[in-house]
C-alpha cells in the first residue's frame, strides 16, 4: 500500500515536472513567434521614422543645393563681399524655418549669414568636402545645446569653377517635436557613436558602450543594463525611467544617406505575456488531461481492488461453504451409519429379549405342553383298551379328545413360533385384541402356575392400532410377565388388563404387587431389582418395550396405582381411515 502511493506521488511529480518542461518549451517557442512578428512591425516602424527623418532633413539639402544657385549669390561672391545676400537669406531661413544659411569662401570664410555672427558649429569639414564639389553634411551642437544638422552645397562660376559654399543649418529640435513619446522609442546615433537624435529626450546625448551593446549618459552616470541574444535577436534590459522599456528588442538600421544609424527599442511584454498566455493554456490543458487520467486510472485501479477483495472473499466462502458441505455429508453419512448401527442393535436387542422371556416361560411352556401330552397318552392307551373290548364308542370318544389336545397344543406351539419370528416391516394394522389374546394364551400357563387371578375382559370386536403383530406381543408378554414377577411374594395376586378407547388405543396392565421402586428408573436399560439368575432378569425388557411402542408412534408409561400397585399403560395411534389415506 505504501509502495502504492509512493509511485503515484512520483508519478504525479513526474507528469508535473513534464508538463512543466513542454510549457516551458511552448514559451520559449511562443516568445520566439511573437519576438518575429515583434521585429518585423517594429523594423517596419523604424524605417518609417528613418525615411521620415531623411525625408525632413533633404529639404535643407536642396534648399543649399538651390541657394548656391541664385545669381545674388554669383553676385555676391563676384563682387568679393557677401553684403546684399544676408537679406536674402534671412528672408529664405524665416520662409523654410532653416536655423542659419551662410556663404563662404573655398577656405570657410563667411562671406554672408542670415543671422549675423559666428556659425552654429564647425563647419569647416563641411565646407571643405563642398570646396572638393561634393555634398557635404554632418551635426553637432551650438554653443548653447542646440542639436544641429548642417549640408554645404558648392557655389560654382561662369567657368565651372568653385568660388564658395551655401550651408544651411536646420534645428533638430524642431523636426523631433510632432514625435516626441511615440510608439516605438526610436534614436539614432551618430559617427560619434552618441545618440543624436530621439523621440525620448531622456536619452539624448548617451554615449554607445565600449564594452558592448548599450547605452550610458555621456557625463559617466553608471545606469543599469544587461542583454541577452535570442536567436539573431537582441534584448536590452534596462531600468531607464517609465518611458523605455524594462525589456526591449533592440532594432538596427544603417542611414548611411545621413551618416548615422537608425535604432529602436521594442518593448517585448507583449510578447512575454503572449507566450506566458500559450504555455498556461498548454499547461493548463496538460495538468487537466492529466488530471482526468489520473482519476480514471485511480478508479480502475479503486474497482480493480475492490474487484480483487470481492473475489478473495467469494473464494473464501466457497472455501469454507464447500467445508461444511463435505463435514455435513461426512456427519450425514456417519448418522446414516449410526441409525443403521442402532436400528440393528435394536433388532438384536428385541431378539435377545424374546429369548430371554422364552427362557422365563420356558418352565410353564414345558409344562403346559407335557400335561396335554400326557393326557394324550392315557387317552390313546385306554382307546386301545375301549376297541379291544369292542366299545367303540368310548375309543371314539377318546379319540376326539386327543384330537382337541392335539388341537390345543398346535396352537400353543403356533403363539411360540410367532413370538419367536423376527419382525421386519415397520407399521402396518394390527388387531390389538387379538395380540392381547395371543400373549395372554403364552403366559398363562405362568400365570397359572404363579397362582395369579386374571381379570380380563375382551372387546367382541377387533380394534386395529399401528403396529407390528410380534414385537407389540412381546410388549405384552413383557408386561404380563413383570407383574407376574412382582407378585410372587404376595398374598393376593390380581392383574386386570383392560382395553380403553379415547383419542388413541390404551392397554393398561394393574397388579397388587408392591409397586415398582423408581418409576423414573424403570425404563432405562439394564436397570433391574432381580437377582440375576432368579429369574433370569437382565433389566431390557422394559427400555425395549419402550423403544418398540415409541416406533409405532405411541407411548408406554409406568406409575405407582394409588392402593399400591403397579399401573403400566401402553397408549397406541388409531388405524383409522384418515390415517390409511397417509399411508
Ligand atoms: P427385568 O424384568 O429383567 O428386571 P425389566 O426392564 O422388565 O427388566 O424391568 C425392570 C425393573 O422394573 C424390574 O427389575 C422391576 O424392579 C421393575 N418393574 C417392572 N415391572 C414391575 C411391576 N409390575 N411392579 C413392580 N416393579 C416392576
């Protein structure tokens, strides 16, 4: 996670760091376009000041041209004097607003001035590239600070000969003022390398740098200044008073016409601002592009996990569904096992409790089965007797004796081998009366030989209950077999069984024994107050019984009688139709 964050920061600072790299690659781009555009409308603007300035000044240059001319002025120099011509020139320098206009000699010696005195400035140089009968021209200062530009114009004779020189002097104050603070600032320089001619007055005069581009005033002053190049471009940086500019391009433009080159210095914060306007914009549209792709990664990236955290836990719970699935089975399977364990165990138990009650009744079983036996044989051996003295009649009447025993003890022997049959089908209808019957006929030969006085009165109709013939007869057995045992030692000796019908089938068995020791006790297995061997009792009888009524759906409880006795109720469901209608 920390790992995560630290990429995206560094992430994050290396699309910035990029974003500023393009937007400053797009100023410097920017700054050059409008820096080009800048230096063609500012060369334009100052070759339409220098076409200006020269423009002015040629008027003085044909006016000398002229004058030398005039034929006052061939008069004049004929004559040796320059006396008569002053009034004319006088007269052209007030028409034209020249500053002065002389007349000299070869040598430059004023012959004539319209304003009479000395000349504005040497014009000595002038004069003698006039007395070579070439144009001269050049500037300098009066005496009194005023900016001069003068042209000598030769003066030739009759023959063709030079005589003189016309020079006219023009006041460059008066050609600066209509300019003055436009648009860009202009000067040009002389041969001197000195700033001549200005439309910022605070300039006039500065003296070019030796060191390098620039300017300085003239007096020493230290001004502060720096340049750089870009491209075949110059920038000044200067701080020269709030009417030059803190940055300017600067312009170059030789006037060889009038001897000095023409300069401009462009204030390049347009330009500045144009470029700084580009790369915003560029990075603003950079940061923003940027800005949504982050998002968007960040919330693929949000989902992704989410996506991720979703799956590890679906995982997860299949895992542990899949888990409980196979633990459920196994437990299932291991029930599965248990029931099939205990429904076999409880197979065997009931077997091995039928044995046990076929133990006990075993005794009077013999007996039972001996006596008709017995009788049998008297019958069969005095028949014998009967037919030898030919009465017929009593052999026959013997003989249908043993056939009834014979009868009697097939029954007997028919309730053993259905008590003993194992049982297999759950619940089916049964008649709870004639199981009754059938268990009552197996004990009591028992009942008999304990002395037991049965009260029992049986229904004239069948009662069908849910059950199974054999095992609800071993109930029975059971039952009758226990009371009979409780009573041994008892002077009175009753059981009354009795059938009562209410919302289920109930079979009560009530003796006068002494009453059963703990009712809670009696129905878990193994429990039993009889000495082993006494009767052979083993203490299943009853948790068997249990189990058995409880698998047709009824119930078996046992309680103390209130005169002391023994109250067993064995309470089975009804077969009724509704009940058939389910099966
Ligand atoms: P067993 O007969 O082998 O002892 P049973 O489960 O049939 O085993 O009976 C358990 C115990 O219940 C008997 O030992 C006896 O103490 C008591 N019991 C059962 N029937 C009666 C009864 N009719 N009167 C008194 N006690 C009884």
């Amino acid at each position: 996670m920390g790992g995560g964050v630290l990429r995206r920061i560094s992430v994050v600072l290396g699309f910035v760091l990029v974003v500023a790299a393009a937007a400053a690659g797009v100023w410097r781009y920017g700054y050059f376009q409008a820096l080009d555009q800048m230096a063609r409308q500012g060369e334009a603007d100052l070759a339409l000041a220098s076409d200006r300035l020269t423009g002015q000044l040629q008027r003085y240059r044909e006016l000398a041209v002229l004058v030398a001319d005039h034929p006052q002025v061939q008069a004049a120099l004929a004559g040796g004097s320059g006396s008569g011509a002053e009034h004319l020139f006088l007269d052209i320098a007030d028409k034209t607003a020249a500053q002065d206009i002389l007349l000299t000699t070869p040598n430059g010696g004023i012959l004539a001035q319209a304003r009479s005195g000395v000349a504005p400035i040497d014009i000595g140089p002038l004069v003698s590239r006039a007395a070579q009968g070439a144009l001269g021209w050049g500037n300098g200062r009066t005496g009194q600070g005023t900016r001069i530009f003068a042209f000598a114009a030769p003066v030739f004779d009759a023959r063709s000969e030079i005589r003189g020189a016309i020079v006219v002097t023009a006041d460059l104050a008066g050609i600066e003022w209509d300019w003055v603070g436009s648009n860009p600032a202009v000067f040009f320089t002389d041969a001197t390398d000195r700033v001549f001619i200005t439309n910022r007055s605070e300039i006039v005069f500065w003296q070019r740098r030796e060191d390098g581009p620039g300017l300085a005033p003239a007096d020493g002053t230290r001004v502060p200044f720096d340049s750089y190049r870009l491209g075949r471009h110059e920038v000044w940086q200067m701080g020269w008073g709030p009417y030059l500019p803190q940055n300017a391009l600067h312009l170059v433009r030789p006037l060889p016409v009038i001897g000095m080159t023409g300069e401009a210095l462009v204030d390049v914060a347009p330009a500045r601002r144009l470029a700084t306007l580009q790369a915003a914009a560029v990075a603003g549209l950079c940061l923003a592009f940027g800005a949504l792709l982050f998002l968007a990664t960040e919330r693929r990236r949000t989902l992704a996990q989410a996506n991720a955290q979703l799956e590890a836990r679906v995982a997860e719970r299949t895992a542990a569904l899949s888990d409980t699935n196979a633990r459920l089975t196994r437990e299932a399977e291991e029930r599965e096992e248990a029931q099939r364990a205990l429904a076999q165990a409880q197979a065997d138990l009931v077997q091995a409790g039928k044995l046990s009650a076929l133990g006990q009744m075993s005794a009077g079983l013999s007996h039972e089965l001996n006596q008709p036996l017995m009788a049998i044989q008297s019958y069969a051996e005095n028949g014998v007797q009967f037919l030898g003295r030919g009465k017929t009649d009593r052999a026959g009447d013997n003989l249908s004796r043993i056939s009834d025993l014979a009868r009697r003890m097939g029954r007997i022997i028919k309730n053993l081998r259905a008590f003993a049959r194992q049982e297999s089908e759950p619940v089916v209808r049964v008649d709870v009366v004639a199981v009754l019957a059938s268990a009552i006929e197996l004990t009591m030969p028992r009942i008999r030989q304990a002395e037991v006085a049965l009260y029992y009165d049986a229904p004239g109709t069948p009662i069908f209950v849910r059950g199974g013939e054999v095992r609800l007869g071993q109930v029975f057995v059971n039952l009758i077999s226990n009371a009979v045992d409780a009573m041994a030692a008892q002077d009175t000796r009753h059981l009354s069984i009795a059938i009562r019908a209410g919302t289920g089938i109930t079979v009560t068995f009530r003796d006068s024994g002494p009453g059963i020791d703990s009712p809670d006790k009696v129905f878990d297995p193994f429990y039993s107050t009889k000495d082993v061997g006494e009767t052979e009792g083993m203490g299943l009888g009853l948790s068997i019984s249990y189990g058995i009524v409880q698998s047709f759906g009824g119930e078996i409880k046992g309680r103390n009688a209130n005169d002391g006795g023994a109250l067993f109720s064995v309470e089975l469901q009804r077969w009724d139709s509704m009940a058939e209608a389910a099966e």
